[in-house]
C-alpha cells in the first residue's frame, strides 16, 4: 500500500476511489466564483472538524494559511474542477472563507498570473 500509510491510495495503482465519488458525481460547483487566484483559508471552527469527511479535512488542514485554488488542486492532486466542488461544499458549510484577488493595475496579466503558478507548482 502507500506510503503515506492511506487506505484509499496504492503505490502502483494511484487513488482508489474514483473522482466522481470525491464530488458526488457533481461536476459544477455551486459556488461559481471560484477560479484559479480566489484564495482559501480555512475558518477556526475546531468541533465541527470531527463531522468532516477525510477528503474535507484534508483540505481543512491544508488551508491554515491563504492558498490559491490553483494550489490547493495541485497539493490534493485532483482536476480544478474537483477541488471546486469540494471547495464551495466547504464554504456551503462555513468552514472555509474565500477573498479574490483585487483587480489594479499591478495586477499580472492572465499570461503571467498563469506563469507563476506554474512556477509555484514546479518549486514544490
């Protein structure tokens, strides 16, 4: 099995539980301003963690400080639109908060924005 000692996980075999049963067979988030630069932090809601499930928790933990949406799909290793499904659950049920980046005109172009986290993502 894995080594990160996850029942839903193998070596050789990769996740073991197919997407779709991560999102409900939801393929749209019902939060639908969500993209790649809103920010997520989780909110300090301490007693209802224990009524999450694995995978919510999970990014729960991850969310201790402000992460991209771009960031939390690559550290979960699901389809974007996974983790935006799973995301707006999360704000459904109050767990997380979110805050989009402000529009300026230091604000990177789609093309640069696109750039840095590409380069975020290689530097993990």
């Amino acid at each position: 099995m894995a080594e990160q000692n996850d029942e839903w996980l193998d070596d050789e075999a990769g996740r073991l539980v197919p997407l779709y049963a991560l999102t409900g067979g939801r393929t749209r988030p019902a939060y639908t301003q969500l993209d790649l630069a809103t920010l997520v932090m989780a909110r300090r809601v301490d007693g209802d963690r224990a009524a999450l499930e694995p995978e919510y928790l999970q990014i729960v933990e991850l969310c201790h400080g402000w992460l991209s949406v771009a960031e939390i799909a690559a550290h979960l290793k699901v389809p974007l639109v996974v983790a935006k499904v799973q995301l707006s659950d999360l704000i459904d049920r109050g767990a997380i908060v979110v805050s989009s980046p402000t529009r300026s005109s230091a604000t990177p172009s789609k093309r640069d924005l696109l750039q840095q986290v590409l380069n975020g993502l290689r530097a993990m």
